[in-house]
C-alpha cells in the first residue's frame, strides 16, 4: 500500500535522512537516493549502482517512487504531449476525501501535458498539472469538472506528473511548470505548497525549477490568495482565471462564483501585489457568442485597468455534449484590439495540442466515455 510519507517526491531532504538514519545507512546515502530520482531520472532501486545491496533491497522495499502508471500518452502534431495518468489506490494524502467515482467506482486518473515552445530554438518547456482527480469548481465549460471532485492530490504525487513530463523523449527537460490542469489548486492548499517547494529546490534535493517560472492558477479563493501572500515564501506567479466582466455572467459559467465577487477578487489580487510585488495574470477563455463582444472587452479592460495585471486571451477548445464554441478568429483579435487600445498588455494564447485533446480534462473525459 502506498505510503504518502514514504513518496520520494515529497520526502526532502530531512526526511529523506531520517528514513535512511532509521535503516543505519550512512547519512550521505540521502543524497546518493536523491541524485539517482531527480537528476539522473532512475525509478528503480536495483540499479543505484552506487548503493550496497542491502541499501537497495530496503530502498525497493520502503520507498515508494512511482505510485501511478500511464494509461495513455498522446502527441500532437504541433510537439505537445499528453499523458493520462492513473494512481494506484484508493487513498489521497492530507484529506479525508476518498478517490472514488460515481457509484462507488474507483477513479484516480489525471492528465498532465508537456507543452514545448513553438520556437524551436527556445529552451522553454511547460508542464501543465493537475492537483486534483476531478474538479470541485464545475466550470460550465470545462470537461475536467463534470464528474466533480473525487480526491486530493498528495505532493509527491504532483511532483510526479512533472516528473513523468521531464523524461518524454524528444523535447528536453522542463523548464516552467503551471497548475492549470485539473483540479483548483488552492483548494489543496497544503500539497500544492509543499510540492511547489520540492519543484523549485535545487537538484539533486528537488527538481530545480526556479519560482519564478511556476504559476498557480486559481478561479479565485479571495481567502487563499491572500494566504498564499502572506504564508508562502517562493515567489510564484498568480493567475486568476476570470472568463467573465461581469458577476452575473460569471456565476453562470463557474458554480463557485456565487461565493465571492469581482471586487473581492480584485481586492485580494491587490494583496497579493503589494505584498509579492509581482503582477497577477488574467485568464480569460473566449467562448464564441458568449463573453467575446466588444462590450465585454470594454469592461474586462476596465477590470483589468484597477489592478496591475496582464490579460491571457484562450480561445476555447470545444468539448463534446457542452453547449460552447469556439470564437471566430475575427472576433478574437479585435477583442484583444480594445484590449490593447486601452494601454492593456493583452496575449492571445497560441491553441496547443488540439489534436490529441489536449484542453483540461478532455483527455479523461474521453477515455471515460470509450470504457464506460
């Protein structure tokens, strides 16, 4: 059974020492541990050569290293790759919620992407992850929540997924990681935290991925934004997925807007800029005929002109049985046009993996319905 305290991937260093202290290994044999996981990327025991023996046994035996296997991995013509990743039990470390589907069916499977730069002189390589199996926020017109929620991620298990990214061949190591895949993040407050600190340490304790190029994405938890400025050291980079200009709206495409407003979103975003000092990113996904008019546009800028942000336009990727479309190309650059004509710094992101369903929570959702 699979032990969350005994998960290489969120064990550090002072654990890692203890637990070998406990087994009369030599102290430095922490490190040797640590060097073979992330930095020479070997999951199994018997071949740390540079272990005895009996070092290895007890490390196979009582350590847990990769708790998930692949149930599928996608790659699409533009470089992008996907994996469906399924977990080995039925437990999920730091909370009481069990992984378990609909009507007792057990489900533990996410998916993490590995997103290469279009560019391809440029080093950057992105690791979208998940932090939860499922999703409590239930965006209207997204597929990661329409099952729900069915469990917590433990840090080690989040760690894996870049992990698990970090060794696909033929795109190199990765270089930023964002929390955009399935789950709200801040809704796993602890394991995203604790896993953000393992991501950003230095090899071989970590996997030496610099703060500054992780960011949390967040529907928005005015309380744990504003925790995550006050509580947690490492300066990532916060992005609030807003998708609508206008309460109203937004309560209708994302169920946990009818807990907080715009404004009190706006006065925790504002927090968290005088205390980082670092600018929030706006996510806004267009959804054709929904929220891309220009008078959306207008007070989206407005919104966005009361705060010190930078604006990340998505056009959708459509997800069979939702009602939603994708935006007209037209529609999209004069949306980001009054953007910018009001001195907005406002990107449209390039669509990546279209082919291989690379959207948060296509892939799952998909592979529920072919075996289901």
């Amino acid at each position: 059974m699979w032990n969350p305290e005994h998960h290489v991937f969120s064990m550090g260093r002072e654990a890692l020492e203890a637990w070998c202290a406990d087994r009369s290994m030599p102290r430095f044999r922490a490190e040797q541990i640590a060097s073979w996981v992330f930095e020479h990327a070997e999951p199994d025991p018997t071949r740390w050569t540079n272990l005895s023996a009996r070092d290895r046994k007890a490390a196979a035996s009582g350590l847990d290293l990769l708790t998930g296997r692949t149930l599928s991995h996608q790659r699409a013509t533009d470089g992008t790759q996907k994996l469906l990743v399924e977990w080995d039990d039925e437990g999920s470390e730091g909370s009481s919620l069990p992984i378990l589907g609909d009507a007792g069916r057990v489900d533990r499977q996410t998916e993490c992407v590995m997103i290469p730069a279009l560019d391809p002189a440029s080093n950057r390589r992105t690791a979208c992850i998940s932090s939860q199996v499922g999703c409590p926020v239930g965006c209207r017109f997204c597929a990661s929540g329409l099952s729900g929620l069915d469990g917590n991620l433990s840090a080690g298990r989040i760690v894996e997924q870049v992990w698990r990214l970090d060794r696909l061949p033929g795109v190199g190591r990765v270089s930023n990681v964002v929390f955009m895949g399935m789950g709200e993040p801040l809704s796993n407050f602890g394991a995203v935290t604790d896993a953000i600190r393992v991501l950003a340490t230095p090899k071989p304790w970590g996997m030496g991925i610099g703060a500054r190029k992780i960011t949390v994405s967040t529907v928005g938890l005015p309380k744990y934004i504003r925790r995550l400025a006050d509580e947690f050291e490492l300066p990532v980079t916060l992005a609030l997925s807003l998708h609508a200009p206008s309460d109203q709206l937004r309560r209708d495409l994302i169920p946990w807007a009818e807990y907080t407003t715009i404004d009190e979103l706006l006065s925790a975003c504002s927090a968290w800029f005088d205390k980082t000092g670092r600018e929030i990113t706006l996510e806004y996904t267009l959804l054709g005929g929904t929220n891309d008019s220009p008078d959306q546009a207008r007070r989206l800028a407005e919104i966005a002109q009361s705060i010190r942000a930078n604006i990340n336009l998505i056009r959708y990727n459509e997800v069979e049985g939702l009602p939603f479309r994708r935006p007209r190309d037209d529609d999209v650059r004069r949306f980001q046009e009054i953007l910018r004509d009001r001195g907005l710094n406002a990107h449209i992101r390039a669509s990546r993996g279209r082919d291989i369903a690379a959207a948060c929570g296509q892939l799952r959702h998909e592979h529920e319905s072919s075996t289901g």
